[in-house]
C-alpha cells in the first residue's frame, strides 16, 4: 500500500497493526505541533497575561507558516478519518461509524470544556459532566473497536483481508 493510499484513501481495509503504526506517528506529530503552538503563543508579550486569545500573526513568514500549521492539522484530520475507515471497514463495518467513534466524542468534550470554561471547575453542572463521560465511553469503544478487536477474517464488502497470504 502507497503512503497516499495509506494516509488519505478511504477504501479498502487495513489491520490492527497499521491502524497502532499510524497512531505512533500521528501522536508524536501532533505534540510536537502542540508545543510548536505553545512556544509561538508564549513568544507573543502581553498576549495571555491580558486574557486575550493568541493573535494571528502579521509579519509574512508568521503567515506563511500559520498556513503551514493549519494545512498540516487538516491533513491530520483527513488521514485520522481515512485510516479509522479503513479500519472499520477491516471489522465489516461503514465508514459511518466514524460520526459515532471520533466526531460524537469531540462534540461531547468541546460541550464540556465549554460549560467547564463557562462555569468553573466545581460548577460545571450535570449536562456537562454526562456530555464528558459519554466522550470517554465513545472513546473507549472507538479504542477497543480500532485498536483491538480483530478484522473479519477473509474478504469482506470492503475488500481482501489485508493479514490474508
């Protein structure tokens, strides 16, 4: 399978083994993009003391590369679904799956961090405590349904069992 196929291709199946070695890549990238964000957000003075959100920045290499970090997170994003399809569709399942295993999950914790943000830490209320621990059971069955569950063994609707000989 081409790296292109691999990344951003939403057909086909892959294995557990390919859908852990994306992980390992994709997860030291992102923190790495993180603490990328976070050295340009402290580099800005006044910026976080005032309350204010990071500014975008003005200068034309601070553009070029704001574009870079934003191109670079929405590729992460398509892969993150290509290849969570990919896997699904190793367990005969459609790529539909993904709203429940990746997007439920996140809308649920940005409710959450919203109401947290909102309220307080102690006075988040019910609504925002069941939107938080219902991300963290979608997580743990998208965890377990990805991660560790085997694939269909020989072919399926989505393709040729990619551990077949």
């Amino acid at each position: 399978m081409r790296a292109r196929d691999y990344f951003f291709s939403f057909h086909g199946r892959i294995n557990r083994a390919r859908f852990w070695i994306y992980l390992a890549i994709v997860i030291p990238f992102l923190m790495f993009m993180m603490m990328a964000f976070f050295a340009y957000a402290m580099s800005i003075p006044g910026a976080y003391e005032n309350g204010g959100p990071t500014p975008f920045p003005h200068d034309p290499i601070g553009i070029a590369l704001a574009i870079l970090y934003f191109a670079a997170l929405a590729a992460l994003v398509v892969s993150g679904f290509a290849v969570s399809a990919k896997r699904l569709h190793d367990r005969d399942k459609s790529s539909w799956w993904v709203l429940v295993f990746i997007v439920a999950p996140n809308l649920l914790w940005g409710v959450w961090q919203a109401r947290a943000a909102t309220l307080g830490g102690a006075n988040v209320g019910d609504l925002a405590i069941l939107c938080g621990l219902a991300a963290l059971i979608l997580t743990g069955w998208a965890l377990v349904e990805l991660g560790y569950l085997p694939g269909t063994v020989g072919d399926n609707r989505y393709g040729s069992d990619p551990l077949a000989p």
